[in-house]
C-alpha cells in the first residue's frame, strides 16, 4: 500500500505544468475504437485510470502503443469482447466503452463500473439514450447487455446535464443513422474535445458546448490526431494551493476560460492573481475574505474543485458555506479536516466553515480522488507531518503529483508499506 508524507508549512515557488485532462483523456481512449483507421492521441497523462483503459482496450484485441505523452490506437484487429468486472470495476469512465461498442458494432457486453464512492452514480440515462437509439438493454447480476441490428437518429432530453451520458449517447450515435439531437446536454470542456475528437475522424457533430447538440450519423470514421486539452481541475487544485502557500507559484499550461467560476471566486475572496493567456501566476495573502459557493454543471462552480477549495476556506476571517448540490456524499474529507485542526460542520448538504483555524499534520485518508487533493493541499499548509493514506485515488487524477510539488518547494514523499 503507498501513503504520501507531507512535511507542510513551507512556501511554494516556482511553475507547475499541467497535465492534460483526465476527464478527457478517459472518453478519448473509448471514442478511438470507433476510428476505422488509426488514430493518435497527444498530452496523454501518465494515470492509473489511462493504464486501466489500455487494460480494456488488450482486451478488446486493439493495437495499443504508448510514447511520452501519446498513445496510438489501432483497431484493425479489433474484436467485440466481454469487458469484465475486474476491468470496469476499475473506473467509473469505463462505461464509455458501452457507447463506443454499441455504436461500432451495435451490442456492447459488460459489467457496470466504479470509481469513486461519493454518492449514488446510477447510469440511467446513458442506458434511456441508448434505448431511444433503438437498442435493447439488459441487466443480470450487474453485466449489462446493450444491443440492436441497427441504431437509428432519435431527440433525446436529458433529465440532468450528466456529463457521462452525454458523451457516452454522442459515441453511440455517431453511426447511427440519421439525426440525433441531444438536449439539455453538458457544456463540459471535455465535451467539446470529444466532440472535436470524433469530427476530427469524420464524424458530423454540432453544438458541443451548448445545451442542444446535433450528430448526423457517418457510415466510417477515418485516421487522425489530437490532442487532449489541458487539466482544468488538476490546474484548479494548484492554484487553490498557491493561495495557501504560494508565493509567485505559476500554474501554466492552462485555459484560463475553463476556470471562470473558480478565479471569480478567488477573487472574491482577495486571492493575489495574475492571469495571463495560458497560466496563471498565485501568492499567498495575509487575509482572505468569506464567500460562499454553490457546485453547479459546467459553466457553475465545479463539484470537483469544491473540496480543495474548503480547505482555503479553513484560512478566511468569518464564516464561509460550501453547499453541494451535484454528489452527495462530497464531504467525506470533512472529518479530516476537523483532525487537521479546521472548524467545519455539515448539514442538509451544506458545510459551514469558521476561521481562520491553524492546521497541524495528522494521519489521513484520500476517501475519493477529489478529497485525496483536498488532503494534499491541507497537509502542504498544516505544521508538522501529514501522513495520507489511499492514495491510490490521487493517483487517478494527479499525474506525477510528487514529482511536481517538490519541483517548487514541497516536501512531500511517496512510500510503500
């Protein structure tokens, strides 16, 4: 088992360069099977969850090759296989797969996923797209069976703009015949790199990034490249940080307009920001002031940002609120900000935080991939030694997260036990 042991309360210098997004990277790999040709993917992350979508890509018997920061796909060996449960339980983005074998082959086999436990991920409306697509769905001791002789165009209107079943109904639809028009969809970012992912082959998709999109069904989808956007969550968690305990810390390699509804908030709250084209330059300040946010879908506070960003709340004058409205079991790393030495209380999906509170180094764990950054960030502004545990969720979403925090200054250390 590997913990992480943080020596905190130092100060950060220096730039940190982010990586390419994850939940990107973990759609892409899925959607490139749909290719009839090869293809090749750039700014890949080094993760646990790319390695695990390789995993079900052998196998699926496809062509994999990985370089620094690529990997290319190959399908022309390709067979439609059983994704089973030691495979999907991996993560929770190897659904994706259900999409991209329905829409090449018109039957998609396999077991539901996993993925982080922060409340109840059903995946209903993936499965009412795929049924509005003309498919048959079944479910027998959790392996589900998606399946039809022909997919057909259809309007389908999403109950919630699920980021998952958004992506996972373009992937079917794509070769499908006819128009698809999907409402109510995601504005995600990553939505919008899919959707130019799959164009990119040859398939004829508009209106990513809005609430209506439009996929006219394409018989073959032909080589290409591309390259996956960068991290905005991961940019999002590092600069949080360097308003703990930054000093001239530069996040780069960013899209400053993906992070809107964070820089608005750490500017609320009297975060030092310089934001140029493609990063952004953070220092600690002597005060901040009380806010409250709201998790909402894209372009809303991310759900994602919002346990990194209580730990800064810990280091405000007065009272902030953090209400969670997307998962709600979003607030497991509150105990442990409590045993760091925070003043939080939690009710009716709402978490109150008093401070400032001082942050002293305790043993921890990384409930989920989110909570594990929150602990992270914690335990790089608490005294004293924090000690991590589970974290193998960080590693999910972090790519070479040690190895970039010592680059400015942290002291922090990945062991075996």
């Amino acid at each position: 088992m590997k913990i992480l042991e943080i020596e905190g309360n130092r100060n950060l210098s220096g730039t940190i360069r982010v990586s390419g997004a994850k939940n990107s990277c973990v759609a892409l790999i899925p959607a490139a099977i749909l290719s009839d040709e090869e293809v090749t993917i750039c700014n890949v992350p080094e993760l646990t969850d790319t390695d695990a979508l390789c995993e079900i890509l052998n196998v699926l018997n496809v062509d994999v090759n990985r370089a620094s920061e690529s990997i290319v796909i190959d399908t022309k060996n390709m067979k439609n296989a059983e994704i089973a449960e030691e495979y999907s339980k991996k993560l929770r983005a190897s659904y994706y797969f259900m999409g991209a074998l329905l829409g090449k082959y018109k039957k998609a086999v396999m077991y539901f996923p996993g993925g982080c436990s922060i409340g109840a991920r059903p995946i209903d409306l993936h499965l009412k797209g795929f049924e509005a697509l003309g498919a048959k769905v079944t479910n027998e001791k959790n392996k589900y069976t998606v399946e039809t002789e022909e997919l057909h165009g259809a309007n389908i209107y999403l109950d919630f703009a699920s980021v998952g079943a958004t992506i996972n109904i373009m992937l079917a639809a794509v070769k499908a015949k006819g128009r698809t028009v999907i409402d109510n969809a995601a504005k995600e970012p990553e939505i919008v790199n899919i959707a130019t992912f799959l164009n990119n082959m040859g398939a004829k998709i508009t209106g990513a990034g809005t609430s209506t999109i439009r996929i006219e069904g394409v018989e073959y989808l032909t080589k290409c490249f591309h390259e996956v956007i960068p991290d905005r969550i991961e940019a999002g968690t590092y600069i949080i940080l360097g308003a703990l305990c930054g000093n001239k810390l530069k996040i780069d390699n960013i899209i400053p307009e993906h992070l809107d509804s964070l820089l608005s908030k750490l500017e609320e709250v009297g975060v030092d920001l310089e934001v140029g084209q493609d990063y952004v330059t953070v220092s600690k300040a002597d005060t901040y002031k009380p806010t409250t946010i709201t998790t909402a879908v894209y372009p809303g506070f991310p759900t994602d940002l919002q346990q990194p960003f209580t730990v800064l709340l810990t280091q405000v004058s007065g009272k902030s609120k953090v209400v969670e409205t997307i998962w709600e079991n979003r607030f497991m790393h509150i105990p442990y900000l409590n045993s760091l030495g925070a003043d939080i209380t939690v009710k009716n999906q709402t978490a109150t935080i008093f401070g400032p509170t001082k942050l002293k180094g305790t043993s921890v764990v990384a409930t989920d991939l989110r909570a594990g950054a929150a602990m992270v960030v914690a335990g790089l502004l608490a005294e004293g030694k924090t000690t991590i545990t589970n974290v193998e969720h960080i590693l999910r979403g972090y790519e070479k997260i040690v190895e970039k925090l010592t680059d400015v200054g942290a002291k922090i250390e990945s062991k075996e036990i």
